[in-house]
C-alpha cells in the first residue's frame, strides 16, 4: 500500500470510528455547559435519569467502535476495559464540571446512572463481538 492510499484509508477511518465519538464528547460538553438547563416536563418519574442512561448509553457504544478500532492487536478484554475507564471518567468530570455551571449541580446518582447505561452497552457489545471477532 502507497503512502498516499494508507493516508486516505487512515482518514476514512478516522471518520468511520473515531470522529463520531469525538462530535458526541463535544456534545456532552456543550450541554453540560448551558446553564440553568431545564429538561421539558414529562410525566414520567426520574426523566432525567432515563436522559442519562441513554446518553451514556449512546457514548458507550461510540466509544466501545473507536477504542476496537484503534488497531488490529487490540483485544475485545482491553477494548472493554479501556472503554469502562474511559467512560466513567468522562462521566465524573463531566458531573464535577457541572458543579461550576450556574444553576447546574452534580449528582452522584447521576454519575452511576451514566455508568449503569455504559456497563450494559459494554457488556451487550462485548457479547455481540465475542460471537463476531475481527
């Protein structure tokens, strides 16, 4: 494979796997950072713990794609750990950061929310390419 071809096949990747987990990241941070954000009145009890577990839930299969395909040796056992470590510390940072966003708090329940849908998203894919290997 030339230089140019491997250049072209690295950027498509890059797009493919790695730059939809960065753009949801981001997202996460943007609205992280509105303050005073009130969620729509919904009748259902702890809305917005549904919110979190879905966005995590979201942002651990994005993260589960760009971490095993980092490269060819990583292992389904790295992939998910490092997801797992990745994914809670982002959603730490991400609850402490909220603390200096007026009219935002953090939550601790909030963060084990985000590890709840992270974990089991982790957990299906895993399962999911245990049965389909590279």
């Amino acid at each position: 494979m030339n230089t140019e071809s491997k250049s072209k096949s690295t950027t498509i990747k890059f797009i493919k796997f790695h730059l939809p987990a960065l753009l949801y990241a981001t997202g996460i941070i943007a609205v992280s950072s509105i303050p005073n954000l009130r969620l729509p009145q919904v009748n259902l009890a702890d809305f917005d713990k549904v919110i979190h577990f879905l966005e995590y839930a979201i942002f651990a299969f994005l993260i589960f794609r760009s971490i095993y395909n980092i490269s060819p040796k990583i292992t389904l056992k790295l992939t998910m750990l490092f997801s797992a470590l990745f994914l809670s510390f982002f959603a730490l940072m991400d609850e402490i950061f909220q603390i200096f966003i007026p009219g935002r708090h953090s939550e601790l329940l909030d963060f084990l929310t985000d590890i709840g849908g992270s974990l089991i998203v982790l957990t299906l894919c895993g399962l999911w390419h245990k049965k389909t290997p590279k």
